[in-house]
C-alpha cells in the first residue's frame, strides 16, 4: 500500500523517513513535503495544502493510499479525521472532538480537573480587567496561555506586573494570536524540569514511545523567549522507572480511560507534556493531539519498529500486548533556525554543507525549499541534525560536530542541547 503523511517539517520528514523503512509501504506521499523528504527512498512530495481535506482525500482514493498519518495540529483540530472518517479512509489521528485536548486549553483544564489528574491551578478569562485583577491577587511568577492553537508560541511566564498585564492586552485586545488569545488561561507557575511522554493509543491500550526533553527557550540557559523547540534527546533521564509507571498510572491512562467515558475516544499519537516539580510531584502542562517537533526526530531515530504497522493495529483497535523497541543510545537533536526566530527573519539563504557526511547523524529537513537547483532556507526553524551516541555527551558531539559544516547566512542554533542529561551523566 501507498501511505500519505500530511505536513512539511521536521517531523513530518522523520515520520515519512520512518514509514518508508515498512516492508508494507511502496510509496510514502507526504503533502507538502519539502525537499529533504523528496530526498528519501520511497518518498514523493505532493504539492497539496494540509488544510484541503477534499484534495488530500481525493489524492488517497486515488494513489492506493491505506494510511494516511497526520503531522500538525491545526488539521486534527479542523477535523480531518472525521472528513476521512466519512470517505472510508484510514486515517490515523485524532477525531475532531478529541483534538479538543490539544485546540483549546480550557477544555484540556476542565477535563483534567474533572477526571482529578495533577496538573497546575488556574482560571480562564475573557476580560483584561478581570484577567490583571487575578495575577495582582496571585503574584509573579505566573503563566498566561493563549487558549486556542499558537503554533507553541502562545505561552508567556511573566515575571512581572507589566510583563503579565503586556502578555494580557497582546492576547485579548491586541489580537497577537488572533481567535486564539480571544481567550486566554492564567495558571500557577511550576518549578522543575520538563519531560516529553508521547503514546500511541487505540482508545483503549495504551504504547508508549521512548521519552524526550524538548528546549523549548531560544537561548542558551533555558532562556529567551518561548519557541516551537530549538532541540530534544531521548531518552529523557528525568523519567526513572519509578516515574515512568506513574505518569502512564496518574495521567495517561486516566486521560484515554476519561476521554472515552466522556464521549471522545482518543485513537492516535497523544504527547503529554510534563513538569516534574521539585518536591516530585508530576503535573501535566500541556497535551499535544500529536508527535513533538522536534521531540520526533530523535525518538524516530531510536525506533526499531514499524510505525506503519503500529499505526493500522491502533486504528483496529489491535494494540494490546504491543511493545516498541528502541536503540539503547542516546539520541540528541538540535534545531537550526533563522536568525531573528521566533520574531522576524529573512529566509531565501542557501544553505551549504548538507552533503557531507557525519558518522551517527542525520539531517531532518523543516523550514527548506528547492530554488534553482539549490536549497534554501524558508522558515523559522530550518533544520534538525540529530546524533546518536553511547552517552548524551557523545551523541551531542556527534551532532554539533555534523552543525559545523552546514551554514547559511544568520544561522542561529543552541549550543547546550542535551545538558541536564550531561549534567546527570557528570554527577
């Protein structure tokens, strides 16, 4: 069978990579796609928009495609489940309804809260005088949330009065993230570190991939401004054995058992975004209706299983007993952005070095585009080059040593990937 992946970046491009390794696939058609994805055995890019499910639909029946995978959210949140749904096409993702957990934070509040799994006190507000009011009660540190979908740049933890009321007027009145902000959740500030728990799900059995650590700061330190993630590894170490079995035990399987009593079976790729607090309490911050990026460059890198099959035994409802393998190294993937990102940067530089070769990494393409023969930059986040290694430390040399023969003009990356699990290593 044919598959089609829908999407155009990083993770887009591990998943297709990943796909294409199935004895079940003969094509993996990836709508976008950009050109590091045309670049795979067995990938075709089709230039069709993520958000024309008639199209994607009718290129499906078609092309012999007996699973289509979806990468971003904004479609699972448009419900293109559902539209699949309706034309007898396997499409493994969330149904429109279920994307809720990911579209809209005040659901994923109320639900959590609903179902008594751990996760930070908060309100929702509409009003900016009654949204100041509330953070001049509770005091600074204090996290305020865009409601709806902000590309995961709809969250500023204000450490300040100004900083809170700035972040509350940019949202409600100033419309910085459009419907999204037309809303807004305020929340209780958690200390600790963060963790990345992503599952595959039928509704029912529950498979988990290998945990991550995303950075989502720009700069080094974990500072700057919120980004879509400049880097992630996997394993994260943060998740001992003991913690692995209580976040599936307090929060994800009460959240797949919660969603189906509550009408919404949750069918596909479900990302848990955790803080572990520093008296070890984990909380959920965050639920993703789909793969991390770039949590999912890394993670695709360590499977040794087929994500094609998996993915057609969760849409039977065939996923109990199912286990996932993955390589006992460690993965590191570091993002390469445009300088300037996550505000304005100019795209359109050629981007050089692509071709050497490095022992142990690979590059996922992301913001990329074929111009002349040449490929040249074209959004915020550019590249992933991920390293494996024996180690964090060795895995992140791998990959830093692959980063310094690829430039373009402004190239901005972090340089300390990977460093709470090097710390640990260190200790």
């Amino acid at each position: 069978m044919n598959i089609l992946v829908v999407g155009s970046g990083g993770r887009e491009h591990a998943l297709a990579w990943k796909c294409a390794q199935s004895p079940m696939a003969e094509k993996v058609y990836v709508a976008p796609g950009n050109p590091g994805i045309a670049a795979e055995k067995k990938c075709v890019n089709v230039d069709l928009n993520p958000h024309d499910f008639d199209l994607l639909a009718e290129f499906a029946k078609t092309n012999n495609v007996g699973l289509t995978i979806v990468g971003p959210e904004a479609p699972l949140v448009e419900g293109i489940r559902d539209f699949f749904d309706a034309k007898g096409l396997s499409c493994f993702a969330p149904s429109r309804a279920a994307s809720q957990l990911e579209g809209s934070k005040s659901f994923t509040k109320d639900f959590l809260v609903r179902h008594g799994i751990p996760t930070a006190a908060y309100k929702t507000f509409r009003k900016v005088d009654d949204a100041v009011a509330y953070v001049q009660s509770q005091g600074v540190p204090i996290v305020i949330k865009a409601n709806g979908l902000a590309a995961g740049k709809g969250v500023v933890v204000a450490q300040s009065q100004k900083e809170a009321n700035d972040a509350i007027r940019g949202m409600l009145i100033e419309d910085r993230f459009g419907i999204a902000g037309n809303e807004i959740v305020i929340e209780e500030f958690m200390a600790g570190e963060e963790a990345s728990f992503i599952v595959l799900t039928d509704g029912r059995n529950i498979v988990p991939f290998a945990t991550s650590q995303d950075h989502k700061a720009r700069d080094e330190g974990d500072t700057g401004p919120n980004t879509g993630g400049l880097g992630a590894y996997s394993p994260a170490a943060v998740i001992t054995e003991e913690r692995y079995q209580r976040v599936l035990e307090t929060i994800i399987e009460p959240t797949v058992q919660g969603m189906a009593a509550d009408g919404h079976p949750y069918i596909g790729f479900l990302y848990a975004g955790l803080m572990i607090t520093p008296d070890d309490e984990i909380k959920v911050v965050e639920f993703n209706c789909r793969f991390g990026d770039p949590e999912a460059q890394p993670i695709m890198m360590r499977m040794q299983d087929d994500l094609v099959d998996i993915c057609l035994k969760a849409l039977e409802g065939k996923l109990e007993g199912v286990e996932l393998s993955f390589d006992g190294r460690v993965a590191v993937g570091v993002v390469m952005a445009s300088g300037g990102y996550p505000a304005d940067y100019e795209t359109g530089f050629e981007i050089k070095g692509l071709a050497e070769k490095g022992l142990g990494t690979k590059i996922f393409h992301a913001g990329t585009s074929e111009e002349n023969g040449k490929i040249v930059t074209s959004g915020g986040r550019v590249l992933c080059v991920v390293g494996l290694g024996s180690t964090a430390s060795v895995a992140q040399q791998q990959t830093y040593d692959r980063i310094a023969n690829i430039e373009w003009k402004g190239a901005y990356f972090r340089r300390d990937i990977g460093h709470r699990a090097i710390a640990r290593e260190n200790v």
